[in-house]
C-alpha cells in the first residue's frame, strides 16, 4: 500500500527515517514528504501558506497509483491532511493522526507560537511541556535543533478551507502520544474546538505513550501503530 507520511512543523522528510524501513518491510510503499519552504533553512517562506502544504500532499496522493493511498500526519501535518483528505477524499482509505488533529474549516493548525517575518522557528524548549519531551534527552534535543527548518508562519496563520463533508466517511486511527485517549475523549466531549471534528469522523484510537515526536522516540512503535492502521482497509 502507498503511504504518505506527513511531518509536522520544523521537520522534513528525514523525521521519518527510522519509520520508513518497518513500513518497506512490512510491503509497503512509504513516502515522506518535504512539505514547500522545508527545503532547507535558507528556503524562500514569503509565497507559502497552509494552501502550497495541502497542495503538495494532494499532488502525492494523485501521483500514487489507482488504489487508495493510507495518509499518515504528525501534529499540525495533521491539519494539512485532513485538508487533502476533504481534497480527494474518494482517494484515502484511512487517515493516521499522530500527536494532532484533524482542524477543522475556519480553524488554525497551531497557536501561540511566535513568528519572525515570514518564519516560524523552532522556540526554545522550555516554550513546550514537560510531556511534549518525553523520551527525548539531552542529545536527541541537540540532534532535534540542529536538523529543524522554520515552517513558513503562513502555515499556522492561514485559515483552514474545507468544503467536501466526504471528509467525515474516511476512516481514522487517532495516536494519542504525550496526552492519553481519555484525556482526548473528554476535550472531545467538552466541546473543545480543536478536536470537534473527531466527533463526526470514525475513529479508532491508540494510545502511544511518549513525547511530541514518537518517530523519533519510538520509531518501531509508530511504524507498528500504522502497519496496523493499513491492515484495517
């Protein structure tokens, strides 16, 4: 099966590195994207908003062969799936949202992060949680910082277009990782805008217990939680 793997914001292609060879071994065909304005940290950001990210995945997705394609986003890569989902939704048999969610139309993929001119740079730790670092010590922070890239701040300042409510009759396998399936089903059901589009879709939740990042936490895990997830079409 053809599986798109979307990263999250600051992170390319490469975040996926140690996902990747499960999935090949398992049969799959993975694809890792590097979203525009991800080339590198000199990329040109000014003309990049949320629209190029959604049209790239979509131009995955229609560069894939005649079956459905499994569309697998991290953190607010979430957001941008679930956009090429309401896209080309005859096109996705399932879609795997990890650490994030599916916005919905109106909303924004992230906030509260500060932007510099056309870039969202990686802030500093301690603008994150204590839960959001799980597993990640010392090193791999180092390592994290040195291979991040600012996302384009058009990303999490553009507004989310969805018109397409086929959207909701795509399954999806929601991966809870530094915050539990319980504490998501109760933002659910306290209306918490953020996550009220999990309340029209189908899902099947999985708890992977770690920080933010679990493809770079626990790479086997992840790629397990999505072999299942294409074992479900």
């Amino acid at each position: 099966m053809d599986i798109i793997l979307v990263p999250g914001l600051w992170l390319d292609a490469s975040s996926w590195e140690r996902v990747v060879p499960a999935l090949e071994a398992a049969g799959h065909r993975a694809h890792p994207l590097t979203l525009p304005g991800m080339e590198s940290r000199d990329a040109d950001r000014s003309g990049v908003g949320l629209r190029e990210h959604v049209d790239a995945v979509v131009a995955a997705i229609d560069a894939c062969g005649p079956e459905k394609v499994l569309l697998v986003g991290h953190s607010a890569g979430c957001g941008v799936c679930h956009a090429a989902v309401d896209a080309r939704p005859d096109r996705v048999a399932r879609a795997v949202y990890v650490g994030g969610f599916p916005t919905g139309d109106g909303g924004t993929l992230a906030d509260g992060f500060p932007v510099r001119a056309d870039d969202l740079p990686l802030p500093d730790w301690s603008e994150f949680g204590p839960e959001d670092l799980t597993d990640l010590d010392e090193g791999a922070l180092e390592g994290f910082r040195a291979r991040a890239v600012p996302s384009p701040a058009r990303l999490v300042l553009d507004r989310q277009r969805l018109s397409d409510e086929r959207r909701y009759d795509v399954p999806v396998t929601a991966v809870a990782t530094e915050y539990t399936t319980e504490t998501l089903l109760a933002w659910i059901r306290s209306g918490a805008e953020p996550v009220q589009e999990f309340a029209r879709l189908k899902v099947d939740h999985v708890d992977l217990p770690t920080g933010h990042w679990p493809q770079l936490t626990r790479p086997d895990d992840l790629a397990r939680v999505i072999i299942d997830a294409a074992a479900r079409v």
